[in-house]
C-alpha cells in the first residue's frame, strides 16, 4: 500500500522496499519514562507505549492547532506564487509510533515520516500506523548524530529535505548523549521548511535547577545508567538552536513535570512570533 503511495506522489518520490541495515551502534533515540508519573518503570531507559499514550494528547494539543494555522499561512503563500508544495513532518526517535498515531490523523494533509534508530522498533511502529494514510511506512533507520540527507537519500526520500512544517522529538534528550540534542538542532535545519516548527518535549531542568523531585531523582537513575545521559537545562538548548538560527518561541509546561518547547526560524515572517 505504501509503496504504491510513494510512487504516486508529484514529485516522483518513490520508497524502496527493501531490508533496512542498522549502520550505528549509538544509544536509542527512543522514547524512555520520567521520575513523575510519565512513566512507572523508571528503571528502564525504553518507555512503554502506555506511557507515550498518556502524553500523547496533551503534546498533540498543542502543536496540532500550531502547525494547522503554519499550514493555512503557507497554502495562502502558494496559492498567491501560482505553486504547490508538498508538506511534511519528520519525528526523531518515534518509539513504538504511538505519538504519530495521535498527531497524524489531526493533519491529513502533511505526511509523516517516523524513524528511529533501533529497528526493533519497526514493527510496533507498523501496526501503530497501519491504518494512517499520511504515516509514510516504513521507518526510517536514523541517530540524531548522523547525516540525515544521507539517510533520507538511501530511502529516496529526498523531497523531505527543507520541506517539514514539523519536526517532532519526544522523550530523547535525557536518555541520549548531548551530541544527540546537537544532532536534533543539526537535522531541524536541514529539514524545516521556512515556516516549520521544531517542538521537544521531555523533563528539562529551569535556570540549573530541577523542577520536582521526581525529576531529581530521575536524573540520578538515568546517569547511573549511562554517565552521557541526564536532565538537560533549557538554556542549553536555547543556545544550540541559536547556532542554528532559530528562535526559542514556546516554552508549554506540561503534565508530570514536562515541557514542550518550541522553535521557529530566525528568519521566519513576524506572524510567526507568539
């Protein structure tokens, strides 16, 4: 069925069937549980798709209406410039694919690409989104630490490239290496069209401090397990993205201790701004 969809697309971009190789032997860029209630198994580094169930609504009702009100600026742009583009948005480290499950069907219209690193991943990814027309199956084998024009290439997934209105990465940062978060940044600029939106979501700590003592206590777990990983400071990434050139333009508490955050390009049109 997907096949066939990529081959019908405009633009001619066709997905390979064909077995995917892991290449890296990085940490997985998956979803894992937080110490508030995010998550019960705290000891695990992985999140269970019950936990991603909980959290999925509440992310979804925020960046749905978001990228709906980018969408509709960016059709009235090209109905005024005579051109159609095709729209899309790429998750970094989609787990099981229960985020996209939820976010996907609310925008028809733009079509998801999910990846992972892991590819045990894959089929939990494929029967989560089995049923959605705009999941474009299957996932792609990506680390935030590579090339992702290299790996969106190898899939011939090319017309990707500068064309997300959404970038999404849920649940990566703390169970991940810092170099990972820098990747996130490096992918967001290869990826995002000129109105897109990067939006992370996970605990974070505020001006070096913890925001509960769940999280505290959570931070110690996940450095005991991996001395790389840990709660990262929002400043922290305030300041790759401003390497980047983008602007930090939401900061959403969320339940258990989360946040959502959010970014857009420097360059982006005013309207941008919230």
């Amino acid at each position: 069925r997907t096949t066939l969809k990529w081959e019908d697309k405009k633009k001619g971009v066709a997905r390979k069937k064909k077995e995917k190789i892991a290449t890296t032997a990085t940490m997985s860029a998956s979803p894992s549980s937080n110490g508030d209630g995010d998550g019960d198994d705290t000891h695990n580094v992985k999140m269970g798709a019950s936990a991603a169930e909980r959290n999925a609504p509440h992310i979804a009702g925020k960046i749905v209406p978001r990228v709906l009100r980018i969408q509709s600026e960016c059709k009235e742009e090209e109905e005024e410039e005579g051109e159609g583009e095709e729209h899309y948005a790429f998750e970094i480290g989609s787990g099981q694919g229960v985020h996209a499950s939820v976010i996907a069907p609310q925008l028809p219209e733009i079509e998801f690409v999910l990846s992972d690193r892991n590819e045990d991943h894959f089929e939990s990814i494929k029967e989560n989104t089995k049923h959605i027309e705009n999941v474009l199956l299957p996932p792609v084998t990506f680390d935030a630490r590579d090339d992702v024009v290299d790996a969106l290439i190898l899939d011939n997934l090319n017309a990707v490239v500068g064309s997300c209105l959404l970038v999404l990465v849920v649940n990566v940062c703390h169970i991940s290496p810092i170099e990972t978060t820098r990747g996130i940044f490096e992918t967001s600029d290869k990826l995002l069209a000129k109105r897109g939106v990067v939006y992370i979501y996970g605990p974070f700590n505020v001006d070096g401090k913890y925001t509960s003592d769940g999280n505290e206590k959570f931070d110690k777990i996940m450095k005991e397990k991996d001395k790389r990983f840990g709660i990262r400071d929002i400043s922290e990434l305030e300041a790759m993205g401003e390497a980047k050139g983008m602007k930090l333009n939401e900061i959403h508490e969320m339940p258990a201790n989360n946040f959502l955050l959010g970014w857009i390009r420097k360059s982006s049109s005013p309207q941008m701004l919230l």
